[in-house]
C-alpha cells in the first residue's frame, strides 16, 4: 500500500523567532511523504523568501510539496487555519503552532501508525514543555483516562475540569473528518479547538487519545497560553452559545458549574464588594472543589 501523504500546517503571525525551528523540525521527520504549508495571517515583514530557502536547503527527498501561505488581511487563527485545510493535499493534517516543536524525529510517523492501527479519524497526543513539564500531567492522566465515553468528556469539558484533555496543538485528524464536521468555526476568531471539540463531543464522537506518544515541545508563551481579549471574548461568546443554544444538554450540577465559570471569568470584576462576597458564598463548594484540584495539579508539575 502507497504511503499516504500528510500536510502539517504552520500557523505564524508576527513571530518568526521559533518558526524556523519549528520548520526544521516537521523537515527533519523519518515520515516518507510529507507537505509543508506555513500559513501566515498578514504578518509585517513576513519573510517568505527566507523561508522558502530554508526548507530548500534543509529538505529532504520525503517533501513532496511546499506551500505558503501570506494573508493580505487579518483574518485569525481560525479562519487561517480553515484555509489551509482547505488548500491542504494531505490525507492526515497536523497542527503545529510556529512556536512549537516535534518532539522527535518518528513523531508524525507515530502518528500516523496508531491512526492506521486504531482506525482512527483523529488523534490527541501528549506535550512537553520547554521548562520539561507534561501535559497533561500525570495525576490528570489517571483521571482522564477513567473516563470512557464521549458524555463523560463532554461533561469534563463544559464544567472544566479536563482543560488538558485536548489540545489544538497536539491534534492530528483526517481531512475528510474535518471537512465532515463543518471544519472549526470561524464564528470565532482565534479560538479554534474547543468549540470543534464541543461540536463533536455533543454528536456523540469521543476524542481519540493517546498519550504515550509526546508529539511536541509546547512554547508557553503562545497567544492561547495568554490572556489575549480577543481570546476572551471567544470564550464568552462560546459559553454564551452553550447556555443559549444547549442547555437542555446539561444536568442542574453541569448547569451551576457553568454559570458560575460563566460570571467569574466575565462578569465578577465588575460586581461590587458586597456581591462580589455573597457570589462566593453561594458557591463556596465550587470554588473549594476546583481549589483542590488546581492544588492537585501544581503538586503533579
């Protein structure tokens, strides 16, 4: 059988410090056919002929095709990332911030081997840190990996308490898979993998994981590890939809999960001190629980 070809798309805007890097790592890999795609969202000074000499001189006979792409406006990461799927040849698609690195030269060939194996359309591997944490740590794997069914992560997701289940920058997936969901929604601006996750979750579509394999070393500095307002407000307009549009999805434990999520991150600093003391009295044992695991975590690390 002919080896498939896989596409990793690049992501890069106004930051090319690690984006070489990032390129040397996806030209590096032991895969036998590979396409690159750098998808620049209208960078200044956006070095495309540096780039393209790069990977000439690094290439190796496994590169079958180079594509780059330079927005002549903004559009975010989710409509970036959505044309270059698009503009993709690959039957496997991985994302790769140009921030981060493959951890290893047999990462994509990894991969695509647990794909075939499993018969999966999509895969969630682990990360490692540059300062050499993993993620999701080990004390979270044991509580991940309990859960079974796409219910139960779709229940972790909206309260939560698995924010390390999955992660756009460690997603691997069939184009046709993607396609088939209505690609990620570009209701959104830069928050592109949980409302995808959300959307397939709520059909019913586990998400695949295995986190034996650590597919990259994650910078922590990256635009979703800040607090960018842009981000913000898709988070908000996310939660918004959910309690509009799904409600009826959720249990009454689900539900005052998420309406207290819902007005610490956007609405508790503006509260005054007298409300802002009886919000956190009605919710004393929410925020009490999440405090022990958070302490959980930071102890795992």
């Amino acid at each position: 059988m002919n080896c498939e070809c896989v596409t990793c798309i690049i992501l890069s805007y106004n930051k090319f410090n690690g984006l070489f890097s990032a390129i040397k790592s996806v030209l590096e890999q032991d895969y036998e056919r590979i396409e690159v795609i750098v998808a620049d969202d209208c960078s200044k000074d956006f070095p495309e002929e540096e780039i393209l000499e790069f990977i000439k001189k690094h290439q190796k006979n496994n590169l079958i095709s180079i594509k780059i792409l330079h927005n002549q406006q903004n559009l975010g990461t989710v409509k970036n990332l959505n044309n270059a799927i698009m503009k993709s040849s690959g039957s496997i698609i991985i994302n790769l911030s140009g921030d981060d690195l493959f951890y290893d030269k047999c990462t994509i060939s990894k991969i695509v081997g647990i794909m075939h194996e499993e018969n999966y359309t999509h895969l969630i591997c682990r990360r490692v840190t540059k300062s050499g944490n993993f993620i999701p740590s080990n004390v979270e794997l044991e509580r991940i990996e309990r859960v079974l069914t796409a219910r139960e992560q779709l229940s972790k997701f909206v309260i939560g308490q698995f924010n390390n289940l999955a992660s756009g920058c460690v997603f691997s997936y069939k184009k046709d898979f993607i396609i088939e969901n209505g690609l990620y929604d570009d209701e959104y601006k830069l928050w592109e993998d949980g409302p995808f996750f959300y959307k397939i979750l709520k059909k019913g579509i586990k998400i695949n994981t295995n986190y034996k394999i650590i597919s990259i070393v994650y910078a922590e500095d990256g635009i979703s590890s800040k607090k960018n307002p842009i981000l913000k407000a898709d988070e908000k307009k996310f939660m918004e939809n959910l309690m509009k549009n799904d409600w009826r999805l959720f249990t009454r434990r689900e539900k005052r999960i998420i309406k207290f999520l819902y007005v610490r991150a956007h609405m508790f600093s503006e509260f005054l001190m007298f409300r802002k003391l009886l919000f956190i009295i009605l919710h004393f044992d929410i925020i009490i629980f999440r405090r022990i695991k958070y302490r959980q975590k930071i102890k795992s690390n």
